[in-house]
C-alpha cells in the first residue's frame, strides 16, 4: 500500500462517482479560475504598462488637469472642478521655464475618419495635436518625411504626421509624402510617417495622425478640452529643480494663492507606475477575495460531499478494515481522494484561466505570459484545500467501527 | 493426535454498557480450536454468537479474559496489530458477499494483499490462482453484478482465501443463497477443509450447521453444547 496506489484508487473513485466529482470540479475549478485568472491577467496588464511607461523616460514629467487614474467618486468631484489648461497657459509656461527647452503639449480627441482621394478610413483614427517638442519627448522616430516643425505651427501649416496603419488603410502603397488626406472637411499635406510601433493595451499607436496643435484646437477641440504638457528635464539632476520650477509657474499662471492646494496634476513615471500598482493591486485583491470565497464555499461543499461518499461506503470501509486496512490508511485513502480530485480541478481551472487570459491577450494586444508562479500557486492552493477540506470526513471514516461499518446497510 | 491449537479463549466475558445497564453478550467463555478444525458456531439471534465470532476475528477485544491467538496475546492488541493480524491470519466470508461493487473478480480477491504490501503482479498472480482453486476460473474480469449469487460468494471465499490464513470465518454464508447454491457452497467449504484450512462456521440454522465436523451450541452468552457432529460427512 503506497502513495501511487492510493492514488490510482483515488481516480478509480473519480470515475466511479461521476456526479459528485463534476460538482467537486466545478467548483474548485471556478475558484482556481479567480485567483488564478486575477493573478496573470494583473501580470500580464503591468508587464505591458511597464514595457510602456519606461517609453516615457526618465526625466520626463506630466502637467495634466486630473491623474490619469482615478478611483473613487469624491476625487472626481474635486478633479471636475478645476480649471482646464489651455494653449495661452502652455505657450506662458514656456517662457516661464528656462530649465529645460523641451516643453511639449497635446492633446487627443477620439476616433476620426481619414480620407485620401481613395478611401475612407474606419471611424476609430486617434487625431493628436501635437507641437514640435511632442516628437522630441515621446521619442517618436519617423520612417519617412519629417516631423512638425515650430514653423508649422507659427504658420500654422494644414500638415500632418500620420501612423502606418492609417496609411495602409487608405491608400495603396506607403509612398505618400505630399498627398492631402481630409479630416473632418480639412485638408492636410503628408509630411511624415511614424515608425511603425505596435499596440498598447489594444491601442495600436500606429493608428493615429498627429497634426500642428493650435489647428487641432480650432478646428477639432471644442471648450471642454484641456491639454497635457510634457515636460523633459535636461537630466537627471536638473528633474526636482525644474519640477520646482514648473510648479512655481504653473501657480502664478493660475492666479493661485499661497495657500491653495495645485489645481493641476503633476506625473512622473514613478506617480503614474504608483497609481498603477495601485490599480492593479486593487485587480488582485478584488480576484484574491473573489477566489478565496469561492474557495472557501468550494471546500465547505467538498467536506460534505466527501461526508456523504464516507457515509455511502461505510460497508466498504468496514470491508476494508475487515481485511486488514489499517486506520490510518484509511484516513490516507480519503485524504489523497479529496486532494487529488482537488488537484485535477485546480488544473482544469487554470487551463480555463490560461484560455481566458490567451483571448484576453488577443484582444488587448497584450504579451501572453505563462506565469509558472500563478500556475504553482494554484496547485498549491487546490492542494492545501484538498487536505483541509478532506480531513474531516476522511478522519471520521478512520475511526469507524469496523462490526458496525460492516452491518450497516 | 492432538492437533496444533490456534484459538485458545479462556474465561472471556463482553459486556455492553446500555445506559447505566450492564449487558453480559458473552459470559465467561472458554474455547479452545485446533489446526484444521471445521467448526459451526451456532444460536439464535441474541445467543452471542455474533460477539464471540468479532471477537474470534480480532474485529472486537473482550471486556475480560484471556485470548490467545496462535500464542499471541489479542486482549492487548493495539487496533494496528488487530489489523495486521486480521489481514495475515483471518479470512472472513460473509452473508453479503461485502464485495466491491465497481471492481472485477481479480480486484476484488487481491483487496487484502493490497494491505499486506504485496507487489501489484505478484498479488494479481495469486489472486488469479485463488480463484481457479474456486473453480471460476473463466470469470475473473466479471463484476459482481455480472456474476451469480453463487459465484460471488466464491469471489468473497478466494477473498478470504488468498493470503492463507490460519482461520476462515464464514458468518452465514448461505444466507443470501438458495438451496442448491448452498449445498454448492458448503460443498467448497468440505473441500477447503480436506486441504487443510481451518473453518468456523457462524449460523444459527441447525441444517447448514450439520456440515461441520464439530458444532458449538450457545445461549444466553454462554456455550450450551460442544459435540462432534455424528452425521459429518466428507464430500
């Protein structure tokens, strides 16, 4: 009598028992599923952003009207309130800053359609406004033509930088500096193609035409719009002094008083990584909670499932004992049932979590990971919950009495 | 010749407590039963003949007394060495069969090698042998609902056979069959008897007691009577 047996017993019984092993099953497998569907899922999520944000680089800062993650209703009302910032505010903090040159702002509006002379584009085109420093700060690389220029701007120049999905979308090929592409009625000229990028949390940057700022406020902005500054420092050791320094400009530029709080967010890669990891430490608590009850339900139908297979076979056991089966390979042959029929649901769990999480992926654009720690820790879970959960009914099929185990009918 | 003495009971009492009553199952019983003795335990319902066969088996341990197992002492036994000692040394046969609904005949017949330790072929081997020796051989892939009240009695008797055991212990193994089948069956006892097993038959019907060599009459927790049977016959 070894482990292996007691094993190979164990799936005899699974298949003996059908019913009662699909219900034990399913409800392992769905709390597996949570906890384990939470965990790579979040992992998956922050190895992207992180991938993303380091994008940013390090010396760069953010002036924005609200954070760009927000949780919670009291700070949406106090967010709401703020005054929006607009282009005069950016082009006053720009003299005002003479730490760094490199001063960028933008904004973003939703999907638009871009026609050539050919085609229109589907509705769902990211048109940015942009400066010439935008190009500078977010590294953006150009495979073709140039980027916006300070001129364009001053002259303000129908002009445009435009995506490659953009452009495979409407027009044949991708030799197209110089054309005109409409947006919304206006006309731009093709002065330059992004380097292809990819996708971020299912936003292809390749799908976007960035056009001078001041034309996209007027012809595409309406009031409600407020713009985001990026601001580079010119290193590392200059980062605090000119985060000082703006803030110093921004309050004078808002007409702040000494003992207002900032009516502007400031963000760096660390504050927006921190509102991240909370965000998705919130995710892993939320799947964590959700897992852990449904566990917790899971293991409390277990324990009565296995009472009433203890009950259903108290002849067996009998017989057993009768035989020569001693108490504690009793109580071991109940315990590894209930552990192994837990582990072959905590498997079925993950494979359905790692089937979500693949499709997940798909439609995010995300990189599938195989988070070998969820995986373990998964096991580890359906285990322990199988020895917790088994160890009752299994201790009382121990200690029956073998005469009346065997007269009971 | 006196043959090799197995079970030697002296004076053993089992007593149940049933509220703040006392309740004497077994009063002061002595017995003693020899290597290759074929033995009917018989009584009523109520007689102790239950109690007595429990504690035969190592299923129970007297209240009081001496039992001494093939020289070991039983009433100290701890409930592992009466696992042990009933896997090594105890076939039991009982009125159900108690076979294992969902497992074939050969399964069925190694359950007590699988606690004994034995290897998975080796013990498959023997319990094969076992169940020719009981003459079923062509259905050792059978279940039990496959086979004839008969035939799983037989299972149940391999069963009891297959780890050579000093004693077979039949409680009523005819219970559940009828006539014919269990003159068959009785006939397989004879049988195992002439090949040198030890069998205590518990019954409390007078015809299936007849089979055995010596029969043991109780009453009241006590022996009444134990005589040869004079109309024993081999078969």
């Amino acid at each position: 009598m070894n482990i292996f047996e007691s094993v190979l017993m164990a799936f005899g019984s699974i298949r003996e028992h059908k019913l009662r092993s699909f219900l034990i099953l399913l409800s392992i497998s769905i709390g597996v599923f949570a906890i384990f569907g939470a965990g790579t899922f979040v992992t998956a999520i922050d190895n992207t952003v992180q991938n993303e944000m380091s994008a940013l680089g390090d010396n760069t800062f953010q002036i924005k009207r609200m954070p760009s993650i927000q949780m919670g209703r009291m700070s949406r009302r106090k967010y709401w309130r703020r005054p929006r910032i607009n282009f005069k505010q950016v082009e006053e903090l720009k003299q005002r800053v003479n730490l760094t040159p490199f001063i960028s702002t933008s904004a973003e509006g939703g999907g638009e359609i871009i026609k050539s002379r050919y085609i229109s584009s589907d509705p769902n085109v990211s048109l940015v406004g942009a400066d010439d420093i935008y190009f500078v700060n977010y590294n953006y690389d150009l495979q073709d033509g140039r980027a916006i220029s300070s001129a364009d701007i001053e002259y303000k120049r129908n002009v445009a930088v435009v995506g490659t999905d953009v452009i495979k979308k409407i027009f044949p090929n991708l030799n197209v500096i110089g054309e005109t592409i409409t947006i919304k009625n206006q006309q731009f000229e093709i002065i330059g193609i992004l380097k292809e990028k990819g996708a971020v949390l299912g936003n292809s940057q390749d799908n976007q035409v960035i056009i001078p700022i001041n034309l996209y406020l007027k012809y595409y902005a309406d009031w409600r719009l407020s713009l985001n500054v990026t601001i580079k420092a010119s290193d590392k050791v200059n980062l605090d002094k000119t985060i000082d320094q703006t803030i110093g400009a921004m309050r004078i530029i808002r007409n702040l008083k000494p003992w207002e709080d900032n009516d502007f967010e400031l963000e760096t890669n660390d504050t927006i990584s921190e509102q991240f990891s909370g965000l998705t430490s919130f995710l892993t608590v939320f799947g964590m909670l959700i897992g852990i009850f449904t566990l917790v339900a899971a293991g409390i139908g277990i324990t009565n499932i296995m009472l009433i297979t203890v009950k259903e076979r108290t002849k067996e056991i009998g017989l057993r004992m009768a035989v020569g089966a001693k108490r504690k390979w009793i109580l071991l042959q109940f315990i590894i049932e209930t552990i192994t029929i837990c582990q072959v649901g905590g498997v079925i769990g993950i494979l359905i979590g790692l089937l979500v999480v693949w499709i997940a992926t798909i439609f995010t654009g995300m990189t599938l990971i195989i988070p070998i720690d969820w995986i373990s820790i998964s096991i580890i879970i359906a285990t322990v919950l199988g020895l917790v959960s088994g160890f009752y009914p299994a201790y009382k099929a121990s200690k029956l009495d073998p005469i009346e185990a065997l007269r009971y009918e | 010749m006196e043959s090799k003495t197995v079970i030697d009971i002296e004076n053993i009492s089992k007593i149940y407590e049933m509220g703040t009553q006392q309740v004497f199952a077994l009063r002061d019983v002595s017995l003693k039963i020899g290597e290759n003795e074929y033995v009917a335990l018989m009584g009523p319902s109520g007689s102790g003949k239950s109690t007595l066969m429990n504690i035969l088996g190592c299923l129970d341990t007297p209240t009081d007394g001496k039992y001494l197992f093939k020289d070991e002492n039983v009433k100290e036994m701890t409930d592992n060495d009466l696992a042990e000692i009933r896997n090594r040394e105890i076939g039991f046969v009982f009125q159900t069969f108690n076979l294992l609904p969902r497992a074939n005949a050969v399964k069925n017949v190694e359950l007590p090698l699988v606690y004994s330790g034995m290897s998975p072929s080796k013990r498959e081997e023997l319990a094969e042998q076992t169940l020719i020796n009981v003459g079923l051989g062509d259905r050792m892939d059978h279940k039990p609902n496959e086979l004839s009240g008969g035939q799983r009695q037989r299972v149940a008797i391999a069963r009891a056979l297959v780890t050579n055991p000093a004693i077979i212990l039949a409680d009523e193994p005819t219970g559940n069959l009828d006539t014919k089948t269990g003159d068959e069956i009785m006939i397989l006892f004879n049988k195992l008897w002439q090949n040198g097993n030890t069998i205590i038959l518990v019954t409390h019907e007078e015809e299936v007691a007849m089979h055995a060599k010596r029969i043991i009459r109780m009453r009241d927790g006590l022996i009444e009577s134990d005589t040869e049977n004079p109309h024993f016959k081999v078969k």
